[in-house]
C-alpha cells in the first residue's frame, strides 16, 4: 500500500555540521586529458556530511605529475578550505626487523610451471601416422581356388524344367 505525499508550506531546518576530515576515491582517469574523484567529506566521527565529484583536466591534470598531495591541495582550494597539514602521507606498513617463516617448510603439491610458453627455433611437426592395415577395395568378386560341395543356384529363373521328363520309346 502506497502512503500519500503531501505537500507543505516550505520551511527550513538548518543543521550545522562540521567537516574535519575527507577522503579521495578515483572514479576516472584519462591518461593524457584528466580524472574525475570522488570527494568524501566527513565529521570527527568519519561520518559522512557530504558528497562532492571534482574534474582536475587541461593544465591543472598536467601540474598533477606523480605527487598525489597535489589532489588534496586543489581539492581543498577549490573548495575553499584548508589542510591541517599540507603534506598527507598513506598509512606505512609496519616492517620487524625478524622475518616471519613457517614451522614447516612448504612445498607445492604440483610442480610448477612457467606461465610463458617455452619457444624453440625450429617449429615442431608433428608426424603422420601410417596406417598398415589398409582394407583393398575391388569390383570384381574374389572366387575361391578350390571347387566347393556347394551347387551354385542363379539368381535369375532360367526356361530349363526342374523335372526331366525321360521320352517313351
């Protein structure tokens, strides 16, 4: 069941919020002509306020380089703020100076192969099989040597009487 919308008076609730913190997602990049982020801005609580999609493009896509402080600096005049602190620097793994290894050494079920094709100078052909076994084919029907006991009967009728009659002299 559909609950109705009514409509109102327009009024405002006006709510303060206060942004500390943001974040930057890529939703594009195209090489050699600029990016499109997706700029997350939040509360002290890393809840987010709001939402903004910024287009860094021409000479601005240029000045980027390899630095990506560059992102945070111009999102944040472009939409007029300010960093606490200007250089931002991605969380480092944490590196002990003992290296981790297993009790037990581990070695792999199946061998392991190259994931490259091993390529040699001269192509590989492979042979033809021979056959020896070839059945002769022949139109003329093959006739034993030796006689058999067996009367050969045509295939077709033929006017000869199969009774002999012996004439009354």
């Amino acid at each position: 069941m559909d609950t109705p919308i009514v409509q109102l008076q327009p009024y405002s609730i006006n709510t303060t919020r206060i942004v500390t913190n943001m974040t930057i997602k890529v939703i594009k990049i195209e090489l050699f002509k600029g990016a499109t982020l997706h700029v997350i801005l939040m509360d002290a609580q890393n809840g987010i306020v709001d939402t903004k999609i910024v287009d860094i493009t021409g000479e601005d896509y240029k000045q980027w380089g390899g630095d990506d402080n560059f992102v945070y600096q111009y999102i944040s005049r472009k939409m007029n703020f300010n960093l606490q602190n200007p250089t931002v620097t991605p969380d480092t793994p944490v590196i002990t100076d003992t290296p981790v290894t297993p009790d037990t050494p581990v070695t792999p079920d199946t061998p392991v192969t190259p994931d490259t094709p091993v390529i040699t100078d001269t192509p590989v052909i492979p042979e033809t099989p021979v056959i020896t076994d070839t059945p002769v084919i022949t139109d003329t029907p093959v006739i034993p040597d030796t006689p058999t006991d067996t009367p050969v009967i045509p295939d077709t009728p033929t006017d000869t009487p199969t009774d002999t009659e012996t004439p009354i002299v």
